[in-house]
C-alpha cells in the first residue's frame, strides 16, 4: 500500500484490507507524507499495531527517504514480500477491499497468473455508472492504445488492483517511479506471457472516483501522457 499525504483514509482504508477475507500481510510504504500521515503510521507502531520492515509483524510500514513516487514504493514493498500472490491497494477509498474475493475466484477458476480488476467492462454497472469525465475518457482511450499495441484483450489498463502471483511480480524487473508503473506491469505481463505461458484475466470490480478537489493526485493530461509514453517504450524496447 503506497502512501502519500492519504491522512484523511489512512485509517479506512486498512481497516478494511484488514477485513478482507483472507489471509494475508500488509505492507505499508510512505513516501515522505507531509499531512500527518507519516505520524500517524509512527503512532500505530510506537502502540505495537504494526512493526517495521524486517520485524516479521504482519502489518509491516516502510518509510521511504525521499519522495521517489508510488512506483518506487510499490517496488520497495515487493522486495520485502513474502506471500504466493501481490496485490498494489491505494491509500485513498477509491478500491473496495471486498473485492480481492472477486480477483482470487477469477484466479483459481481461470488457472490465472495475473487478473485485472476492471472498471470498464462493457455493460458492466461500474462503467455505467462512473462519471463520464476526462479521467473516465482518458482510460477508454489508453485502452483503446494497449489493444492496439499488444493485441490483448483486456478492458482497463489503468487499473490498480492487478492480481499477481509473486514470482510473476517479480519476474517483471518493474522499473518505474511514478503512476506509469501501472502501464509498466500491464505492457510487461503482455508481452511476457505468450512466452512464458501466464494467463490472464479480468473481472469487473466496484469503484467509487474521487476528484482533484478531494485529493486524487492523477492529473489527466499530465499523467496521461505519461502513460501513453510508457506503453509504447514497454512495447517498442
């Protein structure tokens, strides 16, 4: 779980990873958040609610040095994972938890080495219902993009919760800092998993957007530029 400035949710959100239903451990990194967040994660484990890396506790924060983005938490927290499956959870309540049910039945179901949960599978209620803003066009059109540059057919690219087993995770070699990880692990597992014989797959999960005023961080033209030249880089390299 990437942390950055997320006070405000912090505490939701890993109450209910928490309550997810499986086993499992929780890896929190902070890249040197500056609204309290940081304190607040030094509070839980002065009170013994989680340890820090290397302590073996189930619950496990990470303090990062320097703000590098959530790429580069996201890769520290793989370093120091120990469970036969990887799951990247936001800090902020856009994710519903609840879901991982959904990706693991896909997974064992479809003998997956990888499953997307996807916003935006057509006739699905969370794409009917999703705000039809740039943030909401901009996914279609990336999309759109990877189809057309991997010939693969999955619905929503851009998605956060992409279920991996580790070694699949870690077989990637991910490299990015900022949000184009995301096109990263996706372009790597399509390219790598005729090869290597992964199988993929997706369902539809919940999904409740929040805006700028509200704290998203993605900016649409910015980081979506970012994202298209990271396709293609992952594509053409």
């Amino acid at each position: 779980m990437p942390v950055f400035n997320e006070h405000s949710t912090l505490e939701e959100i890993l109450r209910r990873v928490q309550e997810a239903p499986l086993e499992k451990e929780i890896i929190i990194v902070d890249n040197c958040s500056s609204d309290g967040s940081r304190e607040l994660l030094q509070q839980w484990i002065a009170q013994g609610k989680m340890g820090e890396a290397g302590s073996g506790a189930p619950l496990r924060v990470i303090f990062q040095d320097r703000n590098r983005g959530k790429g580069s938490s996201v890769r520290k927290a793989l370093q120091e994972a120990r469970g036969a499956w990887i799951i990247i959870q936001d800090a902020d309540l856009e994710y519903d938890p609840q879901d991982y049910a959904l990706l693991f039945e896909t997974a064992s179901q479809q003998q997956c080495d990888a499953v997307f949960g996807t916003r935006l599978l057509p006739g699905s209620e969370t794409r009917r219902h999703q705000p039809k803003t740039a943030f909401y066009f901009g996914r279609l059109g990336l999309a759109w993009l990877f189809k057309v540059l991997f010939q693969v057919p999955i619905s929503d690219v851009a998605t956060c919760y992409k279920l991996m087993k580790r070694p699949v995770a870690e077989a990637l070699q991910l490299e990015s800092n900022g949000f184009d990880l995301d096109f990263e692990i996706a372009a790597k597992l399509a390219r790598q998993a005729a090869r290597r014989k992964w199988v993929l797959g997706e369902v539809p999960i919940s999904y409740q957007p929040r805006t700028e005023l509200e704290g998203k961080k993605i900016h649409a033209v910015r980081d979506g530029w970012r994202a298209v030249r990271a396709l293609l880089k992952y594509r053409f390299s």
